[in-house]
C-alpha cells in the first residue's frame, strides 16, 4: 500500500526523470516536523538535493536565495501560507 506521501515522492520522481533529471534541487515547505522529514526522506533516497523549511516565511527567504528547481509547499502554515 502506498500513502501520500510515498505517491508524492513517485510523481515527483516520474516527472524529473521525464525531464532528463534537468531539476535536482528540492525545497519543501512543511510545518509539521513528521511530514516534512518523511517528505525529505523520501526524495533523498532518491538522490534529490532537499532543502527543507519549517514556514511560508523561511521558505520564501530560502527559495529567493537557492532558487530551487522544483516547490513542495503546505497550503496553510505558521506565519505565511
């Protein structure tokens, strides 16, 4: 049985290998801890560079900075959504 998160992280895969691996850099915005460590766990073990933030605000200032190839990102979070 496959959860969410293990389909995200199939989707996510099936589309960067569609793409000839072009988009390596992930960020994940998640305020739940468990969610996003499951999160980046997963796209790790598939040899993705993840970056990990714990709010819309640090997500922002970590995507400005890295400009990272491809956003997962919670809908509704702690201090920007």
């Amino acid at each position: 049985m496959c959860l969410p998160l293990c389909w995200l992280a199939e989707v996510v895969t099936e589309l960067l290998y569609d793409i000839e691996r072009t988009m390596r850099q992930i960020l994940v915005i998640e305020d739940e801890e468990p969610i996003r460590a499951n999160i980046t766990d997963l796209l790790e073990a598939e040899n993705f560079d993840v970056i990990a933030a714990e709010n819309g605000r640090v997500g922002v200032e970590i995507a400005q900075k890295h400009i990272p190839d491809l956003i997962i990102c919670d809908m509704r979070m702690p201090e920007l959504d």
